[in-house]
C-alpha cells in the first residue's frame, strides 16, 4: 500500500504517527457526527447534508471555539487563521497539516497562493524618529481537502459507538467552480444507500470495487477478514489510504494489516479498471458503487476528460452490464454481490406497430444462468431530467453555451437509442452453493416509495427464505405465522355484505403492499401455526366449495409467494427473520 502514500494533489500518509496525532487531535475537539450536530443544532446539520452551508454560517457566528474552528476549515471551506488552527488542534498544527495536504494557505485578495499579504503602513508624520511598524497581518489557511466526521451507533446495546473521519476532494458548494476531472467523491448519498443495503454476515474474503475515498470498504472491516479495495484512480486510493490510517485506531488495523506482501493482510488496494485487479480470485461478498452515470462524450471528448467518480467512459449502460456479467466470476460458491447501477428503458416495438418501454428488459438479458440475480428499481426519470441531474452535479452550468450544448449532447445520446427512460436501483447477484432451478431463480421488482432503512438485514431474511422455499418441493406439512409488521386492510361499499379489496400490508422491510383473494386472506387469516399449510387449505377449499386439485395447487403457489416476500414465515423461524 505504500504505493498511495505519497500521490501529487491527495493527502500524504506516509507518517502514521502523525495521523495518530491528527486523530487524537480531532478526537479532543468532538469532531464528531454527534459533536457537530450539538454545535450547529439538528436544522443546520441536516441543512451540510444538502450541501447547503448558510444555515451553519449563521450558526457559527460569533464562536470561536476550536470545534467552530475545524467546522468552518473543513465542513465550510472558510478561512481561518493558523493561530486559531494551531489552538483548535495542538498537537498537530498548521505546519503538519499543510505538510499532510490538509490545509494551504488562502489566496491573496489579487491572487496567488500564500498568506495574505500585510497593508501597508500608515504615512508616517513629520517627525524625527520613523513611526512604528505596523503589525504583520494573521496568516489565512484554508481547507484543501474536505475531512469530515462519520460513523455509525454502538451495534450492541452499551457499546460504543464509531468515530471517524473521512477526507475527500471539495465540492462545489464548498469550492466553486468546475470539480476536477479526477474529482475523489466524499461521503453521498449513493454511497450511503449502498452502505445501507449491504448484508452485514462474516464473511472470510470481501471487495471494495471502486472504493472510491473508502466508505465501503470501513463497513467491510466491520466483518470480512480480509478487503480488496480496487479503483481506477489513483488519487481515489491515496485518499483511501490517508483514511484507513488516519482511523486505524477505531477500525482495529495494525502495522501488519497494511502489508502489501503479505497476501493474508487484512487490506489490500488495487489499482485498475473494473475486475482485472482480481482477475482468477474469488470473494464471499461484492460491494459496488461504480461509476455508473451513463454520460455521452461531448463533441472532440475522450473518455479521459470525464469525471472518473461518475464516469465510466463506455456508451450507455455497458459499465453495469459488464459488471453484471462479469461478476459471477469473482463469486465463490454462496457469494453474493450487491451493486447500485443505472439502466437505460428502451422504447422497444411491440407486434401491433405500437412501442413500450419496460424496465427490467435490459437487465433481463445481463442475468447469467446459474446465478440469482434481484434488481429493484428505486427511481425512473426522463432523459432530459438526467441530464439536468448530472449536469448540475458536476458545477456544468455556469457557462451558459457549454450547457446547452452538453445538455444537447445527452438528449442526442439517448435518442440514437431509443431511451425512454432511465433507472436507478440495487443490483444483488448470488452464486448458490447448490445451483438448481429453484435456486438460482431471478426477480426484478419496482419500488418507488420509501423503504426502511438500513434493508441490509432484510435483503438477507429474504434470501434466506428463499433458500428455505427452494428445498422444500411442497409446503403442505409446513406450520407457518404471520409476521410481526404486517396488517390487513378492508375495504367496502356502505352497505355491501362483503369487502371488495383486501390489502396486506408490510410495516418493515420492503413495505410491499398486495392485494388478496378471498382464499387468501382466509389462508393468512388462520395461519396462527397451529395447523399446517395442507390442512388449511383442505378447510378452504371445503368452505369455499372448490374441493378440486387446481385450487389447491395456486393456493399453495400463492402462499410460496407470500413466504418470499416476508408476509407469513416459517413458525420456527419467525423470531429470527426480520
């Protein structure tokens, strides 16, 4: 790893132990997720989520306290003076941190790098003895990296919780202007639902493939032995290596775990494109946050003048698609991979001369056989609102004709494909340990509304029923209950004798809704464990009057639906599957 420590433009980290300094430092002011909601207040904090800074400029005015200090450095990308500096954090300084690349000296008012220059003295009076010098003015430093606080609570009751920090390129609402092609993305919100989405199990060999400033790659430490963390770009892995040291301490890494010779160490960084850094390896779990964005080259671009954090430099969707199909090969056998992706919906002609345009089309075809492949599509916009997405994301509109013509470039883009439409959502590939039909099943699945969150857990109940599902051929001798967060909703004409819908709704999880049939919903309705799924639905179909084979058979089919997807559970299994 020593290869990332010292890379032009990126945090140095060839000094752990001043990085330890830097962290007890940090430590000593609560530079922490919770210290710096308390100094803001909760408004303000949320309001720095949104790249909105107003609300804790306000908040700040007037406090000097050193925790003020590092908020307005690093959070608002303000000036501040060395002194103050060197008082908020005394055990590293301005000369340590301009020497890590955290800090530089502001610009003079016309210009240049350096300290700002002293006003020149008043005219001095007609006198014998020459007036007094005037005093030097204070040297400015300002950020030059945002480093900011994250973490997570105590994941058992009374433990402590995680503190760390996390250094990442400025963005355009703490620096304005253009980002820098080779931009190294901070903490967003697509890495945060990846984070969220993740199954957390132990797992012996894991990657981080686009590690980016390394925010995957802190929660795998969490319980995979040893992380590969890979990425094209090589300023993304010294930041990535600035920030395993800077928190060492927090995430239990020793000197040994950073061992590039050692193959058995527990963090290895990679550089390279997609899966040729593991080409002929294999890992229990994928995460993937790659750069998805599907951007057009604009007129006389190469791929090399796009943004490397979003970018991936292939026509359309091809960057998802290659690691769809590619990823299989990387998974050992139970492995999962779990991804976020955008896709394109192609308007496609249907037999009657008419078109439509169906999302999971295109992800269809990615799917390998032998692997269960689930997409769920979180988001769906229009083409002109995509590129208005990203176009903005990346500080595009200020010149006023390079945006029309970028924003032409994508409208032509997706018209010379027929692009309808654009997804977003979560990619989880399985590699069974015993591949069948029943096991290796695919799901693509819409889910516009909100969902709880973290879903991590709940992905990983789902697969498990699934599992359970796939080695039984019949449920007939199976006891089952109704999970804890689902209710039933009726609804009726006044007067009827009957309801005329019956809803089943999840209060957890996926919060999926569906709508019941009346054999159904008797089924549900007495699936309290203490008769098997055989026995209930002979009563049904007796009280129903459809004493014959095909009932029973789509019952039983439906009822493996609602086992799927969490709405009745196995009776033993209950209590443990959320």
């Amino acid at each position: 790893m020593t290869d990332f420590a010292t890379v032009p433009d990126a945090p140095r980290s060839d000094n752990p132990v001043l990085l330890a300094a830097l962290a007890a430092d940090l430590a000593a002011v609560d530079y922490t997720v919770d210290g710096v909601t308390a100094l803001l207040g909760e408004e303000a904090h949320q309001a720095l989520g949104r790249d909105q800074v107003v609300p804790a400029l306000l908040a700040l005015k007037g406090r000097d306290e050193p925790l003020a200090t590092v908020v307005r450095l690093w959070l608002l990308a303000e000036t501040v003076t060395a002194s103050a500096l060197a008082d908020a954090l005394p055990g590293t300084g301005p000369d340590v941190l301009t020497a890590l690349g955290l800090v530089e000296a502001a610009e003079r008012a016309h210009g240049g790098a350096g300290p700002a220059a002293a006003p020149e003295a008043p005219e001095a009076p007609a006198a014998p003895d020459a007036a007094p010098e005037a005093p030097a003015a204070p040297v400015l430093l300002r950020a030059a990296v945002d480093l900011r606080p994250y973490g997570w609570a105590a994941e058992t009751p009374g433990g402590p919780d995680t503190n760390l920090w996390v250094a990442s390129d400025l963005g355009a609402h703490q620096r304005p202007g253009v980002l820098r092609r080779d931009h190294v993305l901070g903490i967003g919100q697509a890495s945060l639902t990846l984070a969220q989405g993740t199954i957390r199990r132990v797992v012996g060999r894991a990657l981080d493939l686009g590690t980016g400033c390394g925010i995957q790659l802190f929660h795998l430490l969490r319980h995979a032995h040893t992380v590969v963390a890979t990425d094209v770009s090589v300023r993304a892995l010294a930041f990535t290596r600035f920030n395993l040291l800077l928190n060492a301490s927090a995430l239990g890494l020793a000197d040994a775990d950073f061992d590039p010779a050692n193959q058995d160490a527990r963090v290895s960084l990679r550089r390279g494109s997609l899966l040729e850094p593991v080409a002929g390896e294999t890992f229990d779990l994928v995460v993937s946050n790659p750069p998805f964005v599907i951007t057009p080259r604009h007129r006389g671009e190469d791929a090399g003048a796009q943004f490397t954090y979003r970018d991936g430099g292939l026509a359309g969707d091809a960057i998802v698609e290659a690691l769809v199909r590619g990823l299989p090969d990387v998974l050992a056998p139970g492995g999962i991979a779990q991804m976020l992706g955008n896709w394109e919906v192609v308007a496609e002609e249907r037999p009657d001369g008419g078109t439509e345009a169906l999302w999971p089309a295109r992800p269809m075809r990615w799917s390998a056989g032998g692997v269960q492949a689930w997409f769920i599509q979180r988001e769906q916009v229009s083409p002109a609102a995509y590129a208005e997405t990203w176009l903005q994301d990346a500080s595009q509109g200020r010149d006023r004709e390079a945006y029309a013509d970028a924003y032409a470039d994508y409208l032509h883009d997706f018209a010379s494909r027929n692009v309808a439409g654009i997804g977003f959502g979560y990619a989880l590939l399985r590699r069974p340990e015993d591949p069948g039909p029943a096991a290796t099943g695919s799901r693509f699945e819409e889910i516009l509304y909100p969902i709880e969150q973290p879903i991590g857990p709940h992905l990983a109940a789902a697969l498990d029923r699934e599992q359970w599902l796939a080695a039984r051929e019949s449920l007939r001798g199976e006891l089952l209950v109704v999970a804890e967060d689902v209710t039933e909703e009726r609804h009726q004409k006044p007067g009827a004798e009957h309801p005329g819908v019956i809803l089943l709704r999840q209060g957890a999880g996926l919060r999926r809704t569906i709508l019941l049939t009346t054999e159904l919903a008797g089924f549900v309705s007495a699936s309290d464990g203490e008769l098997t799924v055989g026995q209930l639905i002979d009563a049904l179909a007796t009280l129903l009057e459809r004493d014959d084979a095909e009932f029973a058979r789509a019952l039983e089919a439906d009822v493996r639906n609602l086992v799927r997807d969490g709405f009745i559970l196995p009776a033993d299994t209950a209590g443990a599957l959320p």
